[in-house]
C-alpha cells in the first residue's frame, strides 16, 4: 500500500499517511467485513482514491525527489544523466490526471492485471485500458526528447 501510495504521490510522507489512513479504515471495517470480498483488491481502492483525492487538492505538481547515494564507481556524467531522466519521468507523471496516473501505476509498477486495476479503480475493464492508453500517450509526448535514453540507445 505504501509502495503504490509513494508512486501516485511522489512525497514519503504524505504516503505513510495515506497507508495509515488505509489500515485505519480497514480496522474500523473489520467487524463488519464480508468473507467473499478480498482485502487486497479493497485495500488498493482506498489507497488509490485517498491518493486521487489528495492529488487533486494539490496546485502544485513538484515532487521531492529523494537524493540517492553516489557510487564513486560510477561515471559522474552517466550518473547524472540517469537522475535527469528520473526527474523528467517523475515530472511527465506529475502532469498526468489523478485517474491516468493510478491506473498506470497499479499496472505498470503494482504489477496489476487490468481486471485487478479495474477492481481497485472501480470502473470497467474497458475504461482501465483507455486511462493507459491515454496516460502512455501523454508519457510518450512528455518523454519524446528523452526517447533514446529510455530505449537504451542513448
């Protein structure tokens, strides 16, 4: 829950909050929780909507990035060009609309199936294949300069 919860918000701390505020909610559930019904699929619905509802709160769009270690055995120049290409596809995924940004993220980096994001999401199968396919577009578009780094040609 975390790990989706940072991806969609780009911020550690906002995502421990939604996390938590998850696991609130499923306890206060608890007692009144259905056998059929899967925790899992629950869980990554609240996660996704509480990170939707804080995403269209926000004006802004900067995301903290969080400075990673250098290795000295590195190539400074590639290393520095491979934290330029993080920034650009945190910011080209900043950009996205809260429901693009969701559905490709349970897809692309939770692994979902597009049934599983649709459960989570709420909303058709369909309409979890036309949030991707219009969120890889505006990736794409976003991204375009940054084409051959990202094919690993660059």
């Amino acid at each position: 829950m975390h790990a989706q919860a940072r991806r969609m918000l780009g911020d550690l701390h906002e995502a421990e909050d939604v996390a938590q505020e998850a696991f609130m909610r499923l306890w206060k559930q608890a007692a009144r929780w259905r056998p059929e019904a899967r925790v899992g699929t629950w869980l990554h619905t609240v996660v996704s909507n509480l990170c939707v509802d804080r995403l269209r709160k926000r004006r802004e769009s900067a995301l903290e990035d969080l400075p990673e270690p250098v290795d000295p055995a590195q190539n400074p120049l590639a290393e520095r060009q491979r934290a330029e290409l993080g920034a650009a596809i945190e910011a080209a995924m900043a950009q996205l609309p809260p429901r693009q940004k969701a559905a490709v993220v349970l897809v692309h980096h939770q692994g979902f199936s597009g049934r599983e994001a649709a459960a989570a999401l709420g909303v058709s199968e369909e309409a979890v294949e036309s949030l991707l396919a219009r969120g890889r577009r505006a990736l794409r578009k976003s991204l375009a300069r940054h084409r051959d780094e990202l094919l690993g040609e660059g």
